[in-house]
C-alpha cells in the first residue's frame, strides 16, 4: 500500500518520513514555500536524491547528496538542500504536472496540496491566512491535469494528521519563530488547513483517516521497522 501524509506545519511529517526511510522506502518531498522557492519535487529513499523541476518549460532532473539523513538516521531538517541555488528554475511553472507520474511511483507523498496546484507563489507559504484562501477558494496557482491527481490519490491510504492535546500543540508552534504572534497565527491557519483538507478531499470522493499524533499507532502503515525512540526525544 502507498500514502499520501496531508501534513502542514508541525504535523509530525518527519517521524513519518523517517519510519520510511529506516524501512527501504521511497517518500516524494513536495514544496511548502510558497514564493520562496520554485516548484519541484525531490525522491528521497536510496543513496542520492532527485530533484524534479521545470526550466523554461521542460521537466529537468538533478542529482544530490541527501543531507536529511544519513546511513537511514535522520540528522537534520534541512529538506531543501540541492534547491536553494535553484537560478532559472521556475516559479511559474506551466508543464510541472507532466513529472506527477514519478511522484505517484514513491511509497509515500507528503503534503500532496501542489499534485491539486496549490503551489502558493501567488498567495504565500504553507501555515498562512492567504495558503488557506487559496484552498478555500478552489484558486490553485499551477497547471495541473487535476481528473489525473484526483485518480491516482484515490488509489492510496490518505492520512490527515491532527493533534488532540491543544496544549503540546501551542508548545510545539511555539518554536516556529521568534515573534509569539507569528506562531499563534501558524497554529490557527494549520488547525484551519485540516478542514479545508477534510472538505477538499470529501469534494473528490478520496477517502482519507485521521491520525492523532498524540495517541499514534503507526502500524497502519505497515512496516516492520519502528521509529527510533531518540526520534521522539528531540524538540
């Protein structure tokens, strides 16, 4: 079985990730940036990582070391090394979707709001008011064959990851940003971005599972490696 993880920010989408990785898996790491960076997709799961993106109007590969983990371990939370020196890669992307079919090949995808268009280079980054508007608003801001997506997500275990400890949840958003009202804000427009996930997906008929974070059973995903307990002690 494949998964599609429809984690935001804080949503536990590196455990998950890791619990992947340590078991020989292969995970599509998809943009969160919105304006940021441009639009691209890095196949994270053997000794090097690739990158899809778009460069005057054709799909290019590129080929980096992954720092995100080393020897199957994760080290760090840098997921966009190999994207940061991106030049002419574009951020107004019109034959992106033409590379969906090789994320689609991956065990699991997470946060798969660019594979519906909902890249963010008009509206902002993921966890704010505008990323949320544009989903509200069924306004995706990238070219996508949306019946394709719609097709191939049906095909998958989607999982929505919420927390029901409110209050670990306001600590964790605490360490976001230095600025207190920065990360009250992210909190509210991530909670708000599981409904709209909920409702988007309910639209498509694409069945999907909740998943509390705080009460996880990760054997729903069926592999014989367990996350590391260190994983858990970090912040």
């Amino acid at each position: 079985m494949k998964y599609a993880y429809w984690g935001g920010v804080r949503s536990g989408k590196m455990q998950v990730w890791q619990l992947f990785e340590i078991n020989g898996k292969k995970t599509a790491v998809l943009p969160q940036s919105g304006k940021k960076w441009p639009a691209y997709a890095i196949i994270y799961g053997k000794e090097y990582m690739q990158i899809y993106h778009e460069v005057n109007g054709k799909i290019k590969t590129k080929i980096c070391k992954p720092t995100v983990f080393e020897n199957g371990i994760y080290t760090n939370n840098f997921q966009t090394n190999g994207v940061e020196k991106y030049k002419n890669w574009s951020t107004d992307p019109q034959v992106f979707y033409q590379c969906f079919c090789k994320v689609f090949e991956q065990d699991l995808i997470l946060s798969p709001y660019l594979l519906f268009g909902y890249y963010g280079s008009k509206y902002g980054k993921m966890g704010s008011e505008e990323y949320n508007i544009m989903i509200k608003n069924r306004k995706p801001d990238m070219i996508v064959d949306l019946d394709y997506s719609i097709s191939m997500l049906k095909k998958r275990r989607n999982i929505i990851p919420y927390k029901s400890n409110k209050l670990h949840e306001t600590y964790i958003f605490t360490k976001c940003n230095p600025d207190p009202l920065v990360c009250s804000n992210r909190q509210r427009h991530s909670v708000d971005l599981i409904d709209l996930t909920k409702e988007l997906l309910t639209e498509y008929d694409i069945p999907y599972e909740m998943f509390d974070l705080d009460n996880p059973d990760y054997s729903i995903f069926g592999l014989d490696k367990s996350i590391p307990k260190e994983l858990f002690d970090q912040n």
